[in-house]
C-alpha cells in the first residue's frame, strides 16, 4: 500500500491527515476533470505539520483524493451534518455542488471497493498506532489534521475562522485539552471558534473515548493562514504553494506541544 504513510513515533500523539491526498487510484477518467477532483483537497497540510515528527508524534497520511473516498466520513453513509450541505463518503459534488461525474456516480458495489480498498486499511492503521500508544502511556490523544478554504458560501457564510477546533460538543476528548488548545487560539490573535461549523468529522466522534483514555479532536485550519487564496480558484492559480514561513506555524507548534503536555499528564 505505498499510498499509505505511517510514522511512527514513540510520544502518546497520533496526527492523523485523511484529506491531503491527491492520488486519483486509477480512477481519473471517471472524474470530470482532475482539477476539479482534487479541487477540495486539504492542500499542503501533512507538509505544513510536518514538525510534529520531530516531536515524537505518530503520523498517518493517505495519498488517495478525498474525491475516490473520503476518509472522515461515516462509512454507513450517513450525514455527519443533518441538515447542512456537505459531501458523502463517496462525493459527486464538490463543495460548491459542481458535479464530480460526467454520468453515473459511484453505484454500491463501486463504494464497497473503494471502502475495502482504501478507508479500511486507512482507519486500520489509526486505530492500530492508537492502541500501540495508549498500552504504552495510558492516555493518548489523536489530532485529526484538516484544513479548507477561507469562503465556501455553500457550506458556510463568510468568512471562516483561522482555527476551528472540533470536539463534537465536547465528548470526544477531556475539557481540559479542549480549553488548552482554545486558549492558545484565542491568544494568538487570529479569529478561532470551538464546535462552530466542523465539530468533528468521523475520525473525532470514532475514537474519541475519553473514558477509555482516547482524546481525539479536530483541527481545521483556514488556509489564508498558510497559502495565498485567490478570489475565484481555477486550474491557473490553484493550488498556490505553501509559504515558505507560514504566519499560524508558530501557533500551530504551540498547540502541538499543549495537546502532548496533556498527553502524558503534564499541567
């Protein structure tokens, strides 16, 4: 499986990235355009923490677009947001709701390949490193790694925060660590919400068993933070690279090194 990135490190950290792929698995013909397939990917974002290794932190990447299968969605199918525009476990739209598929969008039997294919060893690794941790410490916390453009008027009006941090109302990790990563938001000067639009994808709300000494919570990053944003993305000036200094970087090392205070149960 050499789309599947684990490093293992030996800290009570897994950062998990399930949207930084864009490897289309042979599937690029299917798409409308490849661009347009790999439009929503969480660009850069296993780059941009790449860090966290030297830290000690376990991470786990796909290469596999969000657009084959999407990693942090309900495998059942269910809406993770009832009632709000969002993506399915296999998307036809892309956030704006401009179709994926020229025809016929993945039927079941295509679905069950890709989940079998892709999204099982994908959560099989996370949940491995997860249980490998936590019988060594005790307690260990999975730090789900995301990140999305600044504007998507179809899924949210405005502007989104810089940091939005996803607990799923709080049940997915202990208030302590909830607070901790708040208030180095909050103290960084830049907008941060908790449990606003994202409250914690399908990674967040299946491993976050605080009482079984799982903590496991949500970062999505607005990309202005890291990347120039231009007004209208199109196959000329998107993706934009990664700056060379990304201005939330040293925000984002703080907040790293709180949720492994935490971790090992330090104040």
């Amino acid at each position: 499986m050499d789309w599947l990135h684990i490093h293992r490190g030996e800290a009570p950290l897994v950062v998990a990235f399930p949207h930084g792929g864009t490897r289309l698995a042979g599937r690029g013909e299917r798409f409308c355009s490849p661009w347009r397939a790999r439009l929503d990917t969480d660009w850069w974002i296993a780059e941009l923490y790449a860090f966290v290794r030297d830290m000690g932190a376990t991470t786990v990447a796909t290469d596999i677009s969000r657009a084959v299968i999407d990693m942090n969605r309900d495998p059942s199918g269910a809406s993770l947001y009832p009632g709000q525009a969002t993506t399915e476990l296999c998307p036809t739209t892309s956030f704006e709701g401009d179709p994926l598929y020229p025809g016929a969008s993945p039927d079941a039997d295509e679905i069950a390949d890709r989940k079998r294919s892709f999204f099982d060893p994908y959560h099989g690794a996370v949940a491995a490193e997860l249980e490998r941790l936590r019988a060594r410490h005790g307690r260990v916390v999975l730090y789900d790694a995301h990140s999305i453009r600044s504007r998507v008027p179809r899924l949210f009006d405005g502007e989104l925060p810089q940091y939005n941090i996803g607990t799923n109302g709080g049940t997915t990790c202990a208030v302590e660590l909830e607070t901790a990563v708040a208030a180095i938001c909050a103290a960084s000067g830049e907008s941060h919400v908790v449990n606003g639009r994202f409250k914690g994808g399908w990674t967040t709300r299946h491993y976050g068993r605080p009482e079984d000494g799982i903590h496991a919570i949500q970062m999505e990053l607005a990309m202005r933070g890291y990347m120039t944003e231009p007004a209208v993305p199109d196959e000329g000036n998107w993706p934009a690279p990664l700056h060379l200094d990304p201005a939330i970087l040293p925000v984002l090392r703080q907040i790293i090194a709180a949720t492994l205070d935490f971790a090992k149960g330090h104040a």
